[in-house]
C-alpha cells in the first residue's frame, strides 16, 4: 500500500512524533508498504527531498520560523499532485494537519488522525485549545479512523469533539530502546528529567526541588535531557539557586540512541514533572530500561502510574513535596519488574491492520457512493454531536 505520514516536523528533529514515525515508518516499510513522509522546514536549510530508512521524505517551507504554528500552503499542493492510497495526519496541534486534511478531502482520499496531543508553554495557546478543536472538528470527523495513543487521549478527544468513542483506535507507543553499554552503572544519587525545553514540561519544577533534595540526600544531581526554547529561563533558574555543580542540561541528537539509553539507564530515577502528557516517549524509554519513574498525577501520566508502571505526585505539589518524593524514590533503589510494555513492532503491525481495514472499507463504500456534483465523495458522513 502506498501510505503517506504527514507530519509537522520529523529526524532530525526531536520528540515523541518524531520518534514515533522514525520508529514505525521502517516497520511498516518492511511490512512491504511504500511510506513516504510529507513534512516541513521552517529553516529552509535542510533537504527538500532525502530516502531516510526506507522512506522518501519531502520538505516544504513552513512559518515562521521561530515559531510552532507551522503554516504551510505548500502541504495542500504536495498532497494534491500525490498518489497514495492512505494519509496518515501524525499530530494535530499544528496548521499543518487541517491544511493537509482539506486537500485529503478535496482529492477523495482516505485518511486516518493520530492525534499525539501535547501540552504548550503558551497560555494564550492553551485558553484557544477548545475553540480550535471545534473549529476543527468538521475535518477530523471525515477521518476514516481516529487514533489515541492512550486510553486517556482517546477519553479526552471523544469527549472534546463529540465524536463516539468507538470510532477511535487506541495505539500505545513503543518503549524499545537499545541496551546498556556493559560499562554503564546505575548511580544512586542521579535523577533525569528529559524531553524537550518547554515550561510546560516541568524542568524547572525538577531544578526548584533540588535545594530541599540536597538536605537530605547531599549526593543529589539533577541531568536535564533536552533542547529548546526554555534552556535560557532554566539556566537562570540553576544560577539564582547556586546549583551549577549540581544540576546540568544537554541534548542528544535523535540519532544517538546508544547514548540516550546509556544515560537513561544510569539513572537512578527519572522525572517528567509535566502539566500534559498523552503517553510519553521519554517515560516509556526509560521503563524499558527498568528505570524507577515519578511523575506528575495528570493526564496519560496519571494512566500510567494507575497501571502501576510509575509513582506519581500531585500536579501542583510544592518543591519540598516533590523533594520528599524523588528522596523516597532515590533510597528505595527499588527493582523495577521487566514489564510487557508497548513496543514498537507491535505498533506498526496494528497500524498495518488499521491501514488495511480503511483501504478495503475505502475501495468497498466507493464503489457504492458516487462522488457527489462538487467532487468531493459522499464518504465518510460526518458525525453528529453527542446531545
């Protein structure tokens, strides 16, 4: 089957979207399908079109540049005077998604959603979220099946676009990541907070509770793993509370996954103290690796602690609650069981199936509903709100 993902961003660019079409689009290669990824550039400055593990990306500008907004009229185009037999929208928090399901629509071609929801920074971004998912609920529900990467995320969109909660399909992420280096050691006294730099993921909680973490267990050091436009706000942070020896922050490539596991799994605790998460990359990496987790008791972490995967603490607990809480953690040392997580295999092979079933569902309703005057076909109908 010819498949195009459509994303934002991809490689080399990081986080969990990212990571999850570099995962499953070589899977679903090897499955025998053609994957082609349809993404942007807002810096103009990288390929326009490159082969990256069995798939054929194709770039298109994207602005602004310094922001997350991404629109990009060249996706409509691009999709337009394509061949594909599905479209698979990775993400939707972007002008990239309605763009392109617009233009799926117009060229009478199936797609499916993903909607890998995240939190922001921004709270003028966050007040708009209920107006911009009814704004676009008029296109996501032309989508021939709506996925979740969680119980939760699938709960919450349900609910949010009045859409039955049987048309969704629930995929977890993977959580592989390669083994350890035989040298790597657990060190006691390390806690990793990682994911990319934004206020909304709660570094700056981490670095905040260091102080009070430190009068109780001297040896403390905080890792902050991650890129992006909070690390000039979290340095400042690490300098006003005299912490230079103890906390540090650095990005891996996505490349390097060998170092990333290495890091991870010389933690003796990681942290994702994050307002919103739907099922998060960096959390499932490190259980893979038998890491000890704390989080924050909200949205897809909060579906995994209730799992027993990880121990979580209140959203809103104070510095010296969260200090309490990664000491517990820390002097436990607790063996964490080698878990049947999600992994990625089984997530591309679900895929495949879910891409199968769209295809013959496609190729059967078309042959019995002629486009309509306009051109546009008379499937999928659009789905009534709940009352």
């Amino acid at each position: 089957m010819r498949i195009l993902m459509v994303a934002a961003r991809c490689h080399p660019f990081m986080g969990g979207i990212e990571t999850h079409i570099h995962e499953v689009g070589p899977r679903l290669v090897a499955h025998g399908h053609v994957v082609d990824v349809l993404t942007t550039d807002p810096s103009g400055e990288l390929p326009v079109e490159e082969y990256m593990r069995g798939m054929r990306v194709q770039r298109v500008r994207a602005w602004p540049r310094e922001r997350d907004l991404y629109v990009s009229p060249g996706i409509y185009a691009a999709i337009r005077r394509g061949v594909w037999d599905l479209i698979h929208f990775q993400g939707y928090n972007t002008f990239v998604a309605p763009i392109g399901m617009l233009a799926a629509i117009r060229g009478g071609l199936p797609f499916v959603l993903t909607f890998h929801s995240g939190g922001h920074s921004s709270r003028l971004r966050n007040a708009v979220r209920g107006t911009q998912q009814a704004m676009l609920r008029p296109l996501v529900t032309r989508a021939a099946r709506l996925i979740g990467v969680s119980e939760f995320e699938a709960s919450f969109f349900s609910t949010r676009m009045g859409v039955p909660r049987e048309r969704f399909v629930v995929i977890p992420n993977g959580a592989a990541m390669p083994a350890a280096s035989p040298a790597v050691q657990v060190d006691p006294h390390l806690i990793v907070s990682g994911g990319r730099l934004e206020r909304y993921k709660g570094h700056h909680r981490a670095i905040a509770a260091m102080p009070e973490l430190i009068k109780r267990l001297p040896d403390a050091r905080l890792h902050i793993v991650g890129s992006g436009p909070h690390e000039a706000e979290l340095r400042r942070l690490i300098a006003r509370l005299g912490l230079e020896e103890r906390v540090t922050i650095a990005s891996i490539p996505g490349s390097e996954r060998q170092k990333m596991a290495d890091i991870l799994a010389s933690a003796g605790l990681f942290v994702l103290f994050s307002e919103y998460e739907a099922h998060p990359v960096a959390v499932m990496e490190a259980l893979s690796l038998r890491r000890p987790v704390l989080v924050s008791d909200t949205s897809g972490l909060g579906e995994l602690a209730s799992k027993g995967l990880c121990r979580a603490v209140a959203r809103d607990a104070s510095p010296s609650t969260l200090a309490a809480a990664m000491a517990d953690e820390l002097e436990a040392q607790r063996a964490v069981p080698d878990w049947a997580l999600p992994d990625w295999d089984a997530c591309a092979r679900t895929l495949s199936d879910v891409y199968d079933d769209v295809h013959n569902d496609f190729l059967r309703r078309r042959s019995r509903h002629p486009l309509s005057l306009d051109g546009i076909p008379s499937w999928p109908p659009a789905t009534k709100a709940r009352r």
